[in-house]
C-alpha cells in the first residue's frame, strides 16, 4: 500500500469503528501494543518491537503536562510510527525499505529494519548534524547525502528507487500513523480516559497531530471517552511555517515554503505531503497555528530543559514558545488542561 490514485495519503479504518464496546487494554503490555484492540490484526501476529510507547506524562504545574517521547528506544517519538509500519511491510514480505529523513526518522528505520531484517535506505539532507549519520550508521542502514532540506533529500531518493524499494515516507503508506495514534490512547488512559483541552505539537509532517485527532475520534465513536475533544494546536519555526501561512490565510491546502531554515530540524519540512489534512484537523478542532521566532529558539528551548530536566530537542523550544504566547493571549485559559510534547532527544 502507498497513496491512493488520487495522490492524497491512505488512512485505515475499521469494522469496529463507531460501535460501542468495553475498554480492552492489554495491561501487562507497558508499550504500544498494549492497544492491540485497536491497531492492525497483522501487526500483533509478528510484531517488530524494540519495547516503543506508554511514554510518561509528566505533570509540570498549572495543569500543564508533557508528554515524553525522549525516552522511547532510539529517542524519539518516531519509533511508534516505525514499530507499526516496519511490522505491516515485513508482515507484506517487503525486503527493502527506504525513506528520507531530518534525522530522528531515519534513526528510527534503520533501527527497526535492523530488527525485522529488512534493508533500509536513508537519505539525509547534507546538512544533518554529525550524530544523526552516525547513529543512523550503527543499525548498518545504506546513508546517502543529498540537498539542503528533507524535500530535496526526498527528490533524490526518488531519482535513485529502485522498483523493489519500498517508500515508508511521512504519509507514503497508512501505518506510520496507526502507531503515531497510540499517542493519543496513552493521552486518554493516563488522564483516566479524559482528554486534555489543548494538545501542543511541533508540527512538521504532522503524522503525531493527524494521529492523535484519529484516535481520539475512535475512542468518541467507541465510547471510551466523551467529548469535548482537545482543541490542537500545529506549532512551528518562522524559518519552515508552511501550515501557519496557510492557516492565516484561510487556504485549506499549504504552499510550499521556499528558503526554509531552522536549527528545529525535525519541523524543517516545506512541502508537507498531509498538509491540507493538518488544516482540516485545525479546523475540526476549533485550533490554531502558531510560529515561534527561530532568534528565540535555543533560549525557550534552554527555559524548558531547566524547568524540567528533560533534555529535549529544540523542537520543544517551538513548543514552549506557543503555549507562553497563547496563554499570554488568553487563548489557553487560567485553569484549562493542556498537554505539550517533548519529540526526542538532543542528540550530540
């Protein structure tokens, strides 16, 4: 499976879905799969698990509280979407497996292909800090350099693909998102099958933002938890702020953003492949956009690691930064339940 004919990504759906039954939670599971109800029956029979999910939730004062991807098995929160969509290609004998990436992806594949025994082909911008190409070298992944941005490492894999290459790109085939929602089924259990009333996410491909709003519409559907649903919030770098732009302007599809540049590398992403479907979630959600100033990020991103000891990535910085500004603004009001997200580690 990859796009559909039209060019827009796939989404899974199930028989399941809007049919009411009991909570079935897989309790002496304490990763992803504990939600095995829920995901791909595929996915249970030979799952490719390195032991990804049931991150914390870590309470951080004034009913804000942050999600910690950092601590998943290779340091981000790109393992859940890879545990998921690495076990559905071997489960559909695919052998090679390639995909760009702005770093953490990458790691990510090449650590879950290493499991399944699966080749796996990365191509990195060449501007990727020096660790991202050595630990994407540790799980012997095949490493290409090639332009300045995931959208031209993109083109030059797609020059290069061979016919048995298998694209697992964000968006590229429907199960990256299938393990990206489990995030929003964590969210519910650990608030005791409640919801926050805004979820912050550093929003580059968006397959966490459109994963979480999936899930919490089947767990609505389901009647696991009642409304009302978060309003979501897609928070990016003024230097790669396509979804902003096109947000203000009422579009409903992003441009894409030409010159991007920001040291968030996992949100310079300019031509967003699920964009209009990042918008229509906005919407749906009674949400916003954001940008945080790129001058600004390593000193919000500072600001968060000394108030709570996690050492995050800057894309946090970008998260930080929305939710003082929309709490500055009233948009998040005194008393309001709000969850931020921690995406991975810094690496160095």
């Amino acid at each position: 499976m990859w796009l559909c004919g039209c060019g827009k990504p796939l989404s899974v759906h199930y028989e399941w879905e809007g049919v009411h039954r009991d909570i079935r939670i897989e309790i002496e599971e304490e990763n992803l799969w504990r939600y095995a109800s829920v995901l791909p029956s595929n996915s249970t029979r030979e799952k490719i698990s390195l032991g990804e999910g049931w991150t914390p939730l870590l309470p951080i004062g004034n009913n804000v509280y942050v999600k910690n991807e950092t601590v998943n098995p290779t340091g981000s929160f790109k393992d859940r979407g890879m545990a998921m969509a690495v076990t559905l290609a071997k489960a559909q004998n695919v052998k090679k497996i390639c995909l760009p990436s702005a770093g953490n992806a990458g790691v990510s594949a090449s650590a879950y292909c290493q499991a399944a025994g699966i080749d796996c082909f990365v191509f990195l911008p060449e501007t990727i800090p020096e660790p991202f190409k050595k630990e994407t070298g540790l799980y012997k992944s095949e490493l290409v350099l090639s332009g300045q941005t995931i959208s031209e490492a993109a083109q030059a894999m797609i020059n290069q693909k061979d016919e048995d290459w298998f694209d697992i790109s964000t968006l590229k085939e429907p199960f990256r998102v299938e393990g990206k929602k489990t995030l929003g089924y964590e969210i519910a259990e650990q608030l005791g099958w409640s919801l926050p009333d805004v979820v912050i996410y550093p929003t580059g491909g968006g397959t966490g933002l459109i994963g979480m709003w999936k899930a919490f519409k089947e767990m609505l559907g389901m009647g696991w938890i009642s409304g009302p649903l978060p309003r979501m919030v897609a928070a990016q770098s003024d230097g790669c702020a396509p979804v902003v732009k096109a947000y203000q302007s009422q579009e409903n599809t992003t441009s894409f953003w030409h010159k991007s540049n920001t040291i968030a590398l996992g949100l310079n992403v300019p031509g967003p492949i699920g964009g209009y479907w990042i918008l229509e979630i906005l919407s749906e959600s009674n949400g916003i956009a954001v940008t945080a100033q790129e001058s600004s990020l390593e000193i919000k991103t500072k600001n968060f690691r000394k108030r709570t000891g996690i050492d995050a990535s800057t894309e946090i910085g970008v998260v930080w930064s929305a939710y003082e500004e929309l709490t500055e603004k009233k948009w998040i009001t005194p008393g309001e339940k709000v969850v931020l997200f921690a995406t991975g580690i810094e690496r160095r």
